[in-house]
C-alpha cells in the first residue's frame, strides 16, 4: 500500500466518527442511513454494521444522543459532540499549515 492511499484509510475508514459527526450535525438520521450518507457525501463506503458500532460508542461518550420515532432510532449531535467536531476541524488546519 502507498503511503497516500495508508493516509487515505486513516483519515477516512479509521475515522469513521468524524464523517458520523459530521452527517448528524447537518441533520438527525437512522443509523441505517449512515453507509448510503457517508458514501455520498464523502466518497468512502464504510462497512455495514461499522457505522452502528461508531455510533454506540459515541453516544456512550455524550457526543451523540438517540431516542426513537416511529420505532426507528434517530441519532442527534450533542453540544459536546459539535465541540468535538470543531476540535477536529482545528487539528487538520494546524495540520495542514505545518505541512504547507
């Protein structure tokens, strides 16, 4: 493997929370959206069940909270999960200024 495409996995794949974030934040969804979202919107297909394990350990962390609607449950972005988000968005603009 390249070392771009280690790079591309690392910040796509083994980062999954970032993109689960980042989806709840524009809008509430079922977890099994999150596969079909995350590959349109950020070019990457996630596993199947991967997503759902993301989120349970998010929102076992406070930065997502669920509650169900017509017996599907719906994932929401807490304040401390947009705060998170925001931490994020801040390394990779470091990031990227250090590497320019």
């Amino acid at each position: 493997m390249r070392p771009i495409e280690r790079l591309q996995k690392l910040n796509t794949k083994e980062n999954l929370w970032i993109y689960v974030l980042k989806t709840v934040k524009d809008n509430p969804h079922h977890g099994w959206e999150f596969p079909i979202l995350i590959e349109n919107q950020f070019g990457f297909k996630p596993g199947t069940i991967t997503p759902y394990r993301v989120l349970y350990s998010l929102e076992a962390e406070g930065l997502v909270e669920s509650a169900f609607d017509d017996r599907r449950r719906v994932y929401r972005i807490t304040e401390k999960g947009k705060q998170e988000l925001e931490n994020v968005k801040a390394f990779y603009e470091d990031l990227i200024k250090k590497i320019s």
